[in-house]
C-alpha cells in the first residue's frame, strides 16, 4: 500500500462549462466511494460550488456534500450538460492561491480534484507547489476539459468531441438550408487560440464533391482558423471564387482568426468590445463577428449582374458547449479521466494531469495516462501544421483524427 | 370514380426551408406514386427547382424528374433537412402567377402542389383562379409548412414540433450553461409575426422552480413575443428582478418583439438593417437585435455592488429550422400531410389546403383535413390570449399544446 494521508477530497469545476464535465465529476466521485473513501483515507467527498470560489467562502457555504451520493443520482448528474457545482471564471494568482491553501488546511482537505483547461492545471500546480513550501501534504490533480481542445499532452481533450459533434451536425443541417436559398453564409465558432472546433466543421462534408467542378469541395467551402493568418482581401477573394461557381458558400469561421501581425479580426470589426478578467475581447456571446465579416461581403463583393448576395451570419454561441446530446466517446472518455484520476490518488500519485492518449486510430482506442502538471499548466495547443491545408482549408488528416470522436452521423441525401 | 384530368403532377417548396419539409414531398410522391400515377391520370411527377421559379426556367431546366424515384431514395430524402428541391423567397404577384399558369399549360401540367405558408398557400389561390377563369383545369394544393406555427385552420403546422424541439433543447443545456458561470443571457428566436417558437422555450422548464421564493420560475425566467407590446423600460425592470433574486436570468426573446404602437425593435437597435423582398427588415442572420439588447442590458441595469454582471447573447439563427434530427410526431405529420394531398387529388379535390386538427390531447392524436385556400392564404396566425401569460411569460395551457409535439425530452439532474 501507499503511503497515504487521511483527510477530505475537494473537487471543483472551472472555466467554460462543457456537455460532458459532469461525467469527469462523476468519474471522481466514482473513483473515491470505491476507493480511497471506502479504505478510509478520504472521510468526506467535498464539491466546491463555482470552483476554487467555493473553497473561499466562509465556513462551508460553498460546499456540497458528495460523500454518500447514491449512484442513481449521480449518474444522473453525469449524463447532464454544463457544471453541476458551478463554474468560475477566476484565474488564481500566487495570492489567490495562498487563500486556497488556507481553506484546504482548515477544512482538512488532502486530495483536491480540479477539473478544467490549462488555467485550472496551473492552479493545481501553484496551489501544489505551495502545500509542499508549507508542509501541507496535499495532492493536486487535474482532470482535463475544453471544447477548445487546446491542452498538450491530451490526443484530445473531454468536452471537444461533444462540442464538434454539435458543429458537425449543425454544417450538415445548415448546408442544406444554405443551397436550398443560395447566398453567403458565414458560421462563426468558438475558439479563442485554437481553431480544432471550426476545423471540425469540415465533418460535414460527405464524400461527394459540390457543383460542377469536380475539384469543389462539399460545403463548408472555406475554413479559417486562428493559426493561418486571416487576410480580409484574400477572405473576399476565396468567396467570391466559391460564390461565382456556385452561386452560394458555406464559411466556418473561428471566432479567433487573426492577421499577419497576430492581432485579432473580431475586434477590429466590432469596435468597442468587452474585456473579461484575462483582458481579452469578449468575443462569445455577440453576433459582432459575423455582422461584420457579412457588412464586409456586402460591401467588398462584385456581384454577379449587379445584385448583391444574400449573406448571412450565425453565431453558434452557449449552444454548441451544452447541448443535452452528446458524443459516445465523448462521455465515456470523460468519465474515465476523471475515475483515472481518483485512481492515481489511491495509488499515492500527486501533481498530476490525467491525459488521454490514443493508442489506434481503427478501430479507435484511446487510454488514460498521466503527465506532470507543468507540462500541460498554461500553455496551449494549437491545430498542428498538417491538418491545415492552404490559407482556407483543413487535411484529411485532421478528419481521420476527429471524425472517430463525434459519432454516428445522419445520412443525408440531395436530389 | 370522380371526374379526373389527365397530364403531368408540379411540386414545389417555398420560403423558409424546414427540418420536415422533404418528408412532405415524399408523401405527395408516395401518394402519387400509389394514387393518380399508377391508375394514369398522372404520367409524371416535376420536381420544381427553387418553387415556383422551376417553371418559369425555359424549357425544362427547373425540373426534376421524380416520376419513377425508389422508395429507399425517397426515405433517404424525407429524412434530410432543408428543401430538397431548393426553395425560393418569390411571392408571385397576379402577373407572376399568369406566368406560372402559362408554363403549367405549356408543359400539361394538371396538378400543382405549393409546400409552404401562406404566401405559398395565395399563389395556389391565384393560380387556381387564373386557370378557371381561362377554361384550363388545373388542380392546385397547398400543404402547409412553415417553423412559425403561424397558418390559420391548423392545429400547428408541420416544421414547429422539429423546431421547437430544437428551442427546448437549446434552452435546457444553455439554462444550466447560465447557472454554472452566473449572469444575463439573452436569446434571439426565430417568428417574426408570430411567437410561438418562442414560447416553446418554456417546455426547457421542469417541474421544479427555481431559485429560493417557490414562486419563481425555472428558466427562461423571462419570454418575450411580439403578440405582446415591449417596453425597454419594463424588460429592464423584468430582468433586474430576476437577477436580483437569483443572480442569474435567461431570456427567451423574438426576433419580432414590437412596441405599444406595433413597430418592430430590432431596426431600432440595429441601426440600418437590410431590407428584404417583402419590405421587411432583415432580422435572421444577424446578431444585431441580441448584441442590442444586451448593450441596453449593460447599459441600463442598476449593478449589484457596483459591478456590471455578465450579459451574453446568442441568436439561435438557422439552425433551429434545418437541424439533423426532428421531432418524431413531426416527421410523421409532415408526411401524412403531402400523403393525404395526393389522396384529396385523386378523390377529384382542388383548390385545397390540407390541414392539420387535433383530435385528442391525451393521448395525442392528429389528423389531416381539407381547408380552402382563402382560409389560409395570406393571414397570419398568432399566439392566442389563452397562451399568453402578462407581460412576460406564457401559460400551462401553452404548455399542454406543445408538449406532446417535441418528442421526448432528456432528463437533467442538478445538483
């Protein structure tokens, strides 16, 4: 056996909620109850309401007890969108930190459990670092989750297999609806620094070409992702290339796309923006984006015969990280980092991020493993040189690596 | 055997598309198919590209033969979103419709029949009368269609359950995404002139209240329709309420929300907007009415504390009419409305519309009926009083109608 400390767990949610974050939850809890609660090392399975913020509160006003939830319940809770405790928006400094450590001592709590994306790895590794300067023995882990899919380490991350599902499905139906009127249409999908979601996109596209050229792909036309440098006039170009074949154009757009000079587009056509605490643009939540890449093809297009296109925006916005249904893999895979995590506390592990790593792509198979908090804290992924083809596109590389991840898809058919 | 002409079936489909409306073409083909060609009175089946618009192409560039399509097309066809045919936004005035009747003379076209609303439903009315007047038999059948509900003599109309279930959905995962992070969210739902698809945000309540005074609702706290008058003044009021008690607040608001004198919001908070065809201003495809909104939100709520609250908005935009997976109450009656037009057609009916009626509540139970085209031509149908609760919700009795329309809801757990 392990040499273990006997205490109380902490598990707490961050960042931007996804569809399957309460399965990594229920994962823990799982992993303690037949664990290291039942041996007796954990006395009680504390949740924090709105993440560290719960740890803040006084007394235990942010806790909720989650030592003897019955299994009823919380598979229930598991198979629910967004953060049953909460969420927060908080990115803990040193001293914020210190706080945290504060209310673990006083609470006696020896296993904490952060679930979120390389912000909340880097609160686990201070908070970790700084137990250890203090004598407090206590044992940090991270359980990975975003829609984004931007933490190294992680083939992929909880959250964005579900995520992309939602955007696939979305491109198949909107496709459609797009040549069944003609015109412009522009999608605008979540993803402030990587552009793996609006990649995901490209799922859509069935196996047949578009149109008359036989080198025309099927709709999403055009792809941009914030690694390729986003111009607007070679952006007015590749659609009115697309437009003037096919009389219409299906564009996904990351709502982070930037120029030459790695300055954000969004900000620049929205005006005045909001900044959040981490000082970017608010960038979700607001058709901005859209309104101004379409005013930018009204506006920038010659038109065939003199009339100008039909352009359209959407913003895919809150609904594509909570939609109720979600992918299989998604929710099993997220499940399984977190019980892998309760795992490694019962074998006496610390500092660490679960990872998931693929192991065979067909059939897919993917495992959980572990990484050392620094390697996954603060940094980002990005969306590797060979899924992006050209200025507008992505590689069948990138489809072989996601399409396993989303699901069955519905087969749809054209006259 | 009733007195039938003999030439050449036309189906179209027009204005906005639906999750459904390829299933009601696959029942008129089906009921064609079975009825009026297979006793001869039909000898082919024109698919119309872009509704109307396929007949005025020269020769016969804006068909489709569907006279002898298989069944497994067919179904694979009823199954896809958005009109398989293309649909077009053309309202046929009478000399566009004098058109239409030369092209049906010119190509024996003896029954036409229009999937869509009301402008669909008076063209058949039009072109119906034109014919008569000129000694040409012509049998004409409108079946209805349209994500607004907002057709006269239906129960509701084939498109809204697949719609509506996607709202309900949307506002179920988006409900916990705003309890999970705190703060305002609005949300911009299709309907110009009728606010029924905004209502059915209210199926994304459960049983429970929410918040700690029973009497508050779960969310949407708030629903917006343009039957009711908008007041910035009172919505302000509305939402500081809410967010006062519970520090949160989501919103459910149409994109038609007009005020006391019946003029629309949304070119008022947009600025300049693009006017369509029809005179109105564009509201889909824009995020402006949900980034107005909000920039009134931010602007004009007296913060808690001093701190302005998080205030986001998503303009559901086209997804919610042409997602992948629909109602199953909805697929079928989409179906059985262009089946039962086929049959009217064969029974020697014309100038009909066909109808959806309820028969039955509990169980649910729907059937199709014949209505004249003046019934439905033109008007609009809006959300009665009984559905109507004050100034910002809706009733029980709204509730009873639309439930068993949507199909089964997932079950969510909070914690």
């Amino acid at each position: 056996m392990p040499d273990l400390v006997t205490g109380n767990a902490a598990i707490g949610q961050s960042g931007g909620p996804t569809a399957v974050i309460n399965q990594s939850l229920a994962g823990i809890v799982e992993g303690l109850q037949t664990g290291l609660a039942a041996s007796g090392q954990v006395k009680r399975i504390i949740g924090l309401r709105h993440g560290v913020r719960g740890l803040l509160k006084p007394g235990a006003e942010g806790f909720v007890d989650l030592t003897t939830i019955g299994k009823d319940k919380l598979e229930a809770i598991a198979g629910t969108p967004s953060a049953a405790l909460g969420s927060t928006r908080d990115k803990p400094d040193e001293a914020y930190c210190e706080k945290i450590l504060t209310s673990c001592r006083k609470h006696e709590i020896r296993y904490f459990f952060y679930i979120g994306g390389n912000d909340s790895a880097d609160t686990c590794r201070i908070v970790s670092e700084k137990a250890r300067a203090a004598g407090y023995e206590l044992r940090c882990f991270h359980v990975p989750k975003t829609i984004d899919n931007d933490l190294l380490e992680n083939d992929h991350t909880p959250g964005f297999p579900s995520a992309a599902r939602y955007v696939t499905l979305a491109h198949m139906g909107d496709a459609l609806d797009n040549a069944s009127l003609g015109g412009i249409k522009i999608n605008i999908i979540m993803g402030r620094n990587a552009g793996f979601l609006t990649a995901a996109a490209s799922l859509a596209r069935g196996g047949q070409s578009d149109g008359a050229a036989p080198a025309d792909r099927s709709p999403p036309h055009l792809i941009y992702l914030p690694e390729v440098p986003f111009s607007t006039d070679a952006f007015l170009a590749d659609v009115e290339a697309v437009y003037a074949r096919l009389g219409r154009c299906q564009i996904a757009v990351s709502e982070g796309i930037r120029d030459a000079k790695g300055e954000e587009i969004a900000p620049k056509l929205m005006g005045t923006g909001e900044v959040d605490a981490h000082g970017n643009v608010q960038l979700s939540g607001s058709g901005a984006l859209g309104d101004g890449l379409s005013d930018l093809v009204k506006k920038g297009l010659t038109p065939k015969g003199g009339k100008t296109p039909r352009v359209r925006a959407d913003t895919f916005g809150y609904l594509q990280r909570c939609w109720p249904y979600t992918s299989p893999v998604d929710a099993e895979e997220a499940r399984a980092v977190g019980h892998f995590a309760a795992e490694l506390a019962a074998k006496g592990d610390a500092a660490v991020s679960t990872i998931l790593v693929r192991t065979s792509n067909a059939p897919y198979r993917a495992e959980c493993r572990r990484a050392d908090l620094a390697a996954v804290a603060r940094r980002t992924r990005h969306v590797p040189p060979e899924f992006i083809a050209g200025s507008n596109d992505i590689t069948d590389a990138f489809i072989d690596y996601c399409r396993p991840l989303v699901g069955d898809l519905p087969k749809l058919e054209r006259l």
